[in-house]
C-alpha cells in the first residue's frame, strides 16, 4: 500500500495543485484513464469545501490529503479540522447556532451532492474535530511484462 499525503495552507490558489497531484498519483495506480476527469473535479471540490470551512471557521491547520493505492482500488482522503456537528445532528430546516449562515450550507451541501455524482464509493464524517471526504475507485492492475 503506497501513500501520498499532502498539507496546504487553506488557500484557494492551492487546490488546483491538489487537483493536478491527485490526476497523476491516480494515473500511476491504475485508475481508468475515463475516470481521471471525475478524479480531478471531486478531489477538487472535496478541497474547495474544505478550504471554504477552514476560512469561514478561522482554522489555520493544513488541509489534509491522503493519496492511497490499494491492491484493487485507488481511495482519497480529504480532511478538515473545521469543527461542527456531524450530519444528522439537527432537525432538517433546523436553524443552527448564531454563526451558521444558510447560503454556506448551501453551497456544502451543493458541493457534496457534486462529489456524490461523480464518485461511486464516497463517505463522508464530521464531528467536533473535523470532517473527512473518502473517496474510492478501482484499479486495473498493470500488464505483466514478460
């Protein structure tokens, strides 16, 4: 199992690097050459929201990505240490604590519904330390080479 982690600054300008490091570990694990597009744009909006809550939050931690090559699959981390209650906490339509704003929701819930368009193995937690993004494709094993 090899792995590739990232830390970066909570920067917008710094997702796209993550975007183009993504496509190419994925390229070299044997990620489907079709699939390297919906690798780029969910990886892409996994740390665009975690940017997003990282800034809206005032956390100054890294953005964390792990890059991982299984034997059979190919699995990205995206990690925040934006504090907040884990999914299903409240009551749908529930108004949160003073510092929640709506349209921020909005656009988190918007961007996980992306992710989960483009990304058949996704799963997402959060909780008081932080959310994380896994998602998950397969592989094809490389040709032996005689």
């Amino acid at each position: 199992m090899a792995t590739v982690e990232l830390r970066f600054s909570a920067l917008p300008e710094h997702v796209r690097t993550a975007r183009l490091v993504a496509a190419a570990v994925a390229r070299r694990a044997g990620v489907d050459e079709a699939v390297l597009d919906e690798v780029r744009l969910a990886v892409g909006e996994a740390c665009t929201r975690a940017v997003g809550l990282h800034q809206s939050n005032g956390v100054s931690a890294p953005v964390r990505v792990a890059l991982t090559e299984d034997e059979k699959q190919f699995s990205i981390e995206v990690g925040d240490e934006a504090p907040r209650s884990a999914p299903g906490d409240r009551a749908p339509g529930a108004r949160g604590g003073e510092g929640d704003e709506p349209e921020a929701e909005n656009e988190d819930e918007m961007g996980l519904a992306v992710i989960s368009g483009l990304v058949d193995d996704v799963e997402v937690t959060a909780g008081e330390s932080g959310g994380l993004i896994r998602m998950t494709w397969p592989t094809t094993p490389a040709p032996l080479v005689p």
